[in-house]
C-alpha cells in the first residue's frame, strides 16, 4: 500500500464498505474493501484495468451481489436490496458501456427515469432544465443513435441524474470524448455537485481527474493502494509504478 | 419536448403518442372507414364469409396479447396460444355448469378471462422473479403450452369431468351427459334482458368487431401512458430501467397477465363462436401462428399486429384446401419479411405513408 492512504472510512460517509469481496471463479475482483464515499464530495476512483473499479460500482448498485462484506448507503445496509430499491434510495449509476435507449429519442430517453419522481406534466420543463444543464438543448425529438458519441455520453448521465440522485456512480464519464467535451463533462459534474449531488467517478483520463482536482483513491486488485488529494497521488512514487507509469 | 401534432388531440390525447402509429387526421378518419366498412360487410356478404372473417377477427386479440407483450415490452413468449386454450377451456367448462341454473354465460365470459391471468400470475412471477429472460422464457412457455395440450389429450377417459363438463381428449370438451347443456354461444342477461350472440350470426360479429376496437383503442392509451414509456424501458434495456428505481420484474409480471387476459378473452370467443375448444391449441404450431401473425404484421405497433393476424390468417384459410402447404406459405412470408422488412409490414409501409405525408406537407409549405 502506498505512503499516501488516509484513513478509508471518512466521517459523513453516505458510502460506505466494510470487509466487501467479491470473488469471481478463482479471482478476486474486491478483496476485503474498506472504502467510503463522504457526503457532499466529488471522488475519482482510478487504477489498473482488473483493478476491480467496475465492479466496485455494481457491487454499489446491486447489479453483482458480494461475496462478503457489507454495503451501506446513508447509514442503512443495503447489501441485500435489488437494485431498484438502491435506486430509490438514491443511488444511481451511468455504467461504463453505454446505456442509453438507442431507439427512442432523447425526449423519450428523459421521461423513462424523470417519470419516477416527476408528474407528468412536469416531465416537459424538467426535461428541458436537464438538456439545458447537458448542453442537449434542441435535440428532444432526434433519436439517439443519431446522436454524437459525446452527446450519447451526456444524455446517459442526464438519465442518471434524472432521478434525482443522492450519490451519482459515473463509470468513465468521458470515454471516447474529445478533450473540449471532457472539460465541459467536467464542469457539468462541478455543476451537479454544487446543487448537493455526491459523485462517485471511475476516469483512465488523468487530464480530466486532474482537473476535477479531488479526493481520489487508487485501486489496485481489488484493495485500495492509495488515498488522497489528487495532487498527492500523482507525486507518488508506487502509484506511478502500478498505474501511472515513471515520473 | 414531445410534441402534440394533430389538432384531434385535443379529444384524443390519450389515443394518441409515440409508441403508436397514426395520431392525425388522416389516421382517424382512416381508421374509422376501415371500422365502418368492415361493419358493413354483413349487408352483403356470404354467411359463410362473416363467420370466417369473426374468427379472424378473434385471431386478432391474440395478435394484441403478442404484441403488447413482444413488442412493447420485449419479453417473447412461444406460448402465448396457450391463454387462448385456457380461456377457451374455462369458458367451456364453466359455461356447461352454470348454464342450466343460471340460463346465461356471463360467469363464464368472466372465468375465461380471469383463469389466464391466476395462471400467468402464477407462471409469470415464478419466471420473472426468477429473472428469466429472453430465449429463456420464450422456449418455457411453449413447454408449459406442449405440457398443458400433452395433459388435456389424454383425458379421454371418462373420469376427467368436472361436474357436467367432461375434457374429452382429442375430441374436446363437450357435456357430461345427455342431460347436460350443449357447449353454448355467448349468453348475456341481466335481469329480465338476455342477448344471444350465436356465433354464425351477424350480431356475433358486430359483438367482435366492436370488442376489438375496445381493446384495441383502450391498448393505445395503455402504451402511450407513462406504462407504456415504462414498458418501452424494460424492452430496451430492462437492466438500465432498473437503475432508475422501477422493479422490471414487477412491469413484466403485470404486463404478462394483460396479455394473458386478451388472449383469454380470444379463446372465449372463439370458444364461443364454435362451440368448441380442443387440444390442439396447445400445440407448436399455433403458438409459432402467433409469432408469425405479430411479426409479419409488426410487432410494435398494436394495429399491425391486427392487420398481420387478419391478412395471414385470410391467406391460410384460402390455401387451406391444398394440405399442408399453408403453414409453409407462412413461413415463407415470414423469412421474406424479416429480410425485406424486419419490423414488419405494416410498420414499414406506415413509415413510408409518414414520409411521403411530411414531405406532402413541406412541399405545399415551400409553395
């Protein structure tokens, strides 16, 4: 483990593992993980590919169930709830593949997750408050395959926080982006994050992470190697030698 | 934001909305001459062709169980006949019961229904709630379908009656006894008030007619209310939808038993309509019939899949009279189709009505 790890479980964690495993055949993806999610922050989780990132997130929202270990989401065990009821408790999730409704238009993409808590005569308005905030304006009726990768990733993080998260999970927000639409994702999380949402990101973008300029824990088979501001992760010395390559 | 386009939505607003085909004028009126004409075909044709043409029309309700199921949710199932054997069967037996004391078949009308749905409840949360998906489903109830027809074909023996219902076997259901009623037509009363509807009569295709354009006008407004958005969700991406906090397996389940319900009803009516119901129902090729029907037609989109059950089932009852080569004409229909049109015919062709309106409308704008 690196010199740089704080203390895993922060005070007002509103995510928070203890001991969690999870095993696939003979390899173990989350290996006895201690981690939090403190209320109100923006926290990037990096790390070698198999580090165990991805399934980190499903573990959170229930799509794989552990191994061992529990999970708590603002103070109650949801270790053995389904993922709709995590749901409900705010909890949610854009996934690393992309996940949008390929089909319907973006207007229909919007009023699947906004009809949960929304009337639907609010859906309109609210609709167009998110595709405002995700630079979308315009392009309500337009299916979304006909959409540009970026636009694709920015609906599916609009339908994450249509639902109106406590804790957002972004697995690789900007995968596929240009670096202009990276630093507008950026800001849209800044966005979101003021307006009192916490996220949860998983980036291989260090310009991006860099720039969000978080509390940022580096995972490393299935453990967490190092803990810290952003800054001082990229001054250390293992973390460049099992993810970030020589200084 | 999703925008209202005919100024009939003002009266039609439920009716109309995006996971249907046809929300202007020109749909409307369409549709009610396509009704009105078919109305009309008692005034002058054959005896014999009305009464076809009232069990293709009960083709079509299964069409709509298919297609709310498959299409608008995504959940296949190989199976579906299988409601229509039930409804048909329960319609029977409790019609041969009751008929003598209660002089109607309204209690019947309703078991021929409800029947399916206990059953799909049953079936449906065991599958769902097991998280079954896709082929999986698809291929467990057209077993459930072999199974049922499997069990019903052998109660030839005399011991499988219920109460003055006997199963029959291969020959179907039929009375007890001598004393007991004949498998009757629909039988409503209320009161001193009783309508006959003999299934060779007008008055029994108007009762269909008109029963399907219920169920079919009340199916818009089910898909293009906030069900429909959620049913449209769970076929895109049932994971996905999950995550936004709806319990899919909860969609699917009640989803499934609507479906079991309108196939249900068709097996009362044609239950009905012959005055007889038989194993073979439950067969394979009655259920692939289905498949066929709903995805020639199109399966997203409930009038298509009506039109896909009516048109094909016309097409097999002409090439009825040379054998078996019927249901290979159908199969051939349905690999041309799937290559040509994989949406299905009738959504392909509304599309290209669509298109050539719009571009109608630009052009006169642009003069």
């Amino acid at each position: 483990m690196s010199a740089v790890t704080e203390k895993s479980t922060a005070a007002g964690a509103i995510v928070e593992t203890r001991a969690l495993t999870k095993i696939f055949g003979g390899v173990r993806a989350v290996d006895g993980l201690d981690f939090a999610i403190s209320d109100g922050e923006i926290h990037c989780i990096i790390g070698p590919n198999g580090a165990g990132k991805s399934t980190l997130f499903k573990l959170f929202m229930g799509i794989e169930r552990p191994t061992a270990g529990t999970i708590a989401l603002d103070g109650h065990d949801v270790t053995r709830l389904a993922p709709h009821l995590r749901a409900r408790r705010g909890l949610a999730i854009k996934f690393q593949a992309m996940q949008v409704y390929q089909d319907l238009t973006v207007y229909q993409n919007l009023f699947i997750p906004l009809r949960r808590h929304h009337r639907p005569r609010e859906i309109p308005e609210r609709c167009a408050e998110l595709l405002a905030q995700l630079q979308l304006t315009d392009t309500e009726e337009r299916i979304v395959g006909d959409l540009s990768h970026g636009q694709q990733q920015w609906l599916a993080i609009g339908m994450s926080m249509a639902v109106d998260p406590k804790v957002l999970l972004l697995d690789e927000p900007t995968a596929g982006m240009s670096p202009e639409e990276t630093r507008q994702t950026a800001a849209i999380m800044r966005q979101l994050n003021e307006s009192g949402v916490t996220i949860a990101v998983i980036e291989h973008d260090m310009a991006f992470v860099r720039d969000l300029d978080t509390r940022t824990t580096v995972l490393h088979y299935g453990k967490v190697f190092a803990q810290g501001a952003f800054a001082d992760i990229e001054r250390d010395e293992d973390v460049h030698r099992i993810y970030l390559g020589k200084i | 934001m999703a925008q209202r386009h005919s100024v009939l939505d003002r009266y039609l607003g439920p009716l109309n909305g995006p996971h249907t085909m046809g929300r202007g004028v020109a749909f409307w009126v369409g549709f009610v001459i396509v009704v009105a004409v078919l109305a009309s075909f008692p005034e002058y044709m054959r005896r014999y062709d009305i009464i076809n043409l009232s069990n293709f029309l009960i083709s079509g309700f299964l069409a709509l169980s298919l297609s709310l199921l498959w299409g608008y949710c995504g959940v296949l199932s190989l199976g579906q006949a299988a409601f229509h054997g039930i409804g048909g069967y329960a319609y029977g037996i409790v019609a041969l019961n009751l008929f003598n004391a209660h002089g109607n078949t309204d209690l019947a009308f309703f078991a021929g229904v409800a029947i399916p749905v206990i059953f799909a409840a049953i079936i449906g949360g065991i599958m769902f709630f097991a998280r079954l998906r896709g082929v999986y489903i698809a291929i467990l109830m057209l077993v459930v379908s072999l199974l049922i027809g499997t069990f019903m074909r052998q109660t030839a023996d005399p011991s499988y009656t219920i109460g003055a219902a006997y199963l029959g076997g291969m020959n179907g259901l039929r009375p007890a006894s001598v004393e007991d009623p004949l498998l009757p037509s629909l039988i409503f009363g209320w009161g001193e008030t009783v309508i006959e509807l003999d299934g060779r009569r007008p008055a029994f295709f108007y009762f269909v007619l008109g029963l399907l354009v219920a169920v079919y006008l009340g199916l818009r407004c089910l898909v293009n209310s906030s069900y429909g958005y959620w049913l449209v969700g769970c076929r895109e991406d049932p994971n996905r939808t999950e995550t936004f906090g709806y319990d899919v397996r909860l969609i699917q389940l009640g989803v499934f038993c609507i479906a079991a319900a309108i196939a249900g009803l068709s097996g009362v009516l044609y239950t009905a309509w012959g005055t007889y119901i038989h194993p073979d129902g439950f067969g394979v090729a009655p259920n692939i019939l289905v498949v066929i029907w709903v995805a020639v037609g199109g399966r997203k989109d409930l009038g298509a899949a009506i039109a896909g059950a009516i048109v094909l089932e016309w097409v097999s009852l002409r090439l009825a009279a040379e054998g078996e080569i019927a249901f290979l004409v159908l199969g051939a229909i349905l690999v041309g189709v799937m290559l040509i049109a994989p949406n299905g015919l009738g959504i392909t062709i509304g599309d290209y009505i669509r298109r050539g309106h719009d571009r109608a409308i630009a052009w006169v704008r642009a003069r």
